[in-house]
C-alpha cells in the first residue's frame, strides 16, 4: 500500500487554496518563498535585476493561476517552481521578461 501525503500536510499548498479568499495567506506563501524563487532565478541568469524581475513575474502569475492550483496534483512550492522553470525558458527564448 502505497502512503500518500495529504493535501494539508502541505503548508504552501494550503496557503494557495486560502489565498483566493484571503489575501493575506498569499502574503505569508510569498514571505515563504520568495527568496527561495529569487535564488533560483539568480543561479541560471547571475544578474540580479533579471532575477529580481523573473521572481516578480513568477508571483504575480502564480497570484493571476491561483484557482487553477490543484493540491491533489503537487505542492505549493513545486507549483510555483513549475511557473518560476517555465518563466525562465521564456526568457531564454525571448531575451526579456514578459509581463503577461
């Protein structure tokens, strides 16, 4: 029998589901991971301002995708990993951060 984790047992994927009524639980889930997606973006571009800029498209997607976020496919933190990878191919195609 296989285990797997609930939903709840998910701290950023909680925070997402109660982010579309409550704005301040999307606060907390970007206090939690904005550094973390900043980083990611830093490591592949080594340019602050493009990494800074990537980081804020990737939020402000994942703020605009927050009711196609589903729990029961993965977690928060991979979730927006998953936005933050494809933002980034992207911007390796394109050259520049696109503001959707």
């Amino acid at each position: 029998m296989s285990q797997r984790s609930e939903p709840s047992s998910d701290e950023d994927g909680r925070l997402l589901v109660a982010a579309r009524s409550d704005v301040d639980a999307f606060g907390e889930f970007y206090d939690r991971n904005q550094r973390l997606v900043l980083a990611y973006f830093y490591r592949r571009t080594f340019c602050p301002h493009t990494s800074a800029e990537l980081s804020a498209e990737t939020f402000a997607q994942v703020w605009i995708s927050l009711k196609r976020y589903d729990p029961r496919f993965g977690t928060g933190r991979g979730w927006v990993f998953g936005i933050a990878g494809n933002l980034y191919k992207q911007w390796l195609r394109r050259g520049v951060v696109q503001a959707n």
